[in-house]
C-alpha cells in the first residue's frame, strides 16, 4: 500500500484552489508522489465532564446471567482531563502483518478531580446506589511513550 504525503504548502496550494486561485503548472501524478511531508493524525483535547456543583448523571450497563439481570452503575462522573500528543497514523508493519495502524501514546495526560463519585452493582439501575463499592478520584499528571500497533485479522 502507497501512502501519498504532502507538505503543508502543497496542501494549503491545493485548498486555495477553488476559491480562485490558478496554479502556474499543475503537478503531475508522479510529482505529486514525490511531495514529502508527515502523514497521521495528532489529538490534543481538554475535556470538562459535569465539572458544575449542581451536576448528576449516571451511567449503567445491565448484565445478564443465568436468567437474572444485574446492572454496574457509574455514579456522577466528572471532572477535568487533558490530553496531548495522541498520534493515529497508517505504517509499513512486519512483513507478516502488512500496513497497520499505530497508535502513539499521548505525551502527557492531566487530571483535575477526574473519576467517579459511586460505583455500585443492584438489580434496579434507577434506584439509588444502596451500597457503594467505593469511587475513584484522580488528580495529577501522567507523561507516556511507546506506540500500539492495530492491524486486522
């Protein structure tokens, strides 16, 4: 598989083009393979859940075993994460793979009173938690290296 990259100036070229601009000499096929540049995708994302006093919400997922159903619940989930530097990009894998996708651990990750204030298990998801297993809270930072490679089967 041939992946086709450009520079940024290529691109930003090739962008204007419907709004006006003219090209002095269109690129041919194999010049426009020969354009060079970085290829992927980088995520940098600040995220705020329910980070308000007055916010509830709850989140429920219902197993089923042998005939009866119980139901984990996540009880207001909330706070404060920043993430930067999570690359998504196609390569050449091993030989015996192919292309793959490789994901690149994000750089840093930061956490501001992130979690979840009640986790409980009951039969009925819209009663209150009647025994809670605990929370879990997180503030700090993380930083983190290393690349997981996705391929199909």
């Amino acid at each position: 598989m041939k992946f086709c990259r450009m520079s940024a100036a290529a691109f930003l070229a090739i962008g204007l083009l419907p709004l006006g601009a003219q090209a002095a000499n269109a690129l041919s096929d194999e010049e426009l393979g020969g354009v060079t540049g970085r290829g992927g995708i980088v995520l940098n994302a600040h995220l705020e859940l329910n980070t308000r006093a007055a916010s509830e919400n709850r989140i429920s997922l219902g197993f089923q075993v042998g005939g009866s159903t119980s139901y984990l619940l996540l009880h207001n989930l909330s706070g404060t994460l920043d993430l930067l530097g999570l690359t998504v990009q196609a390569v050449a894998g091993p030989a015996e793979v192919g292309d793959v996708i490789q994901l690149t651990l994000p750089s840093f990750l930061g956490f501001k009173d992130f979690g979840i204030k009640a986790i409980g298990v009951q039969s009925d998801p819209l009663a209150p938690i009647a025994a809670s297993l605990g929370q879990i809270q997180l503030n700090g930072s993380v930083q983190m290296q290393g690349q997981v490679l996705l391929w199909a089967k």
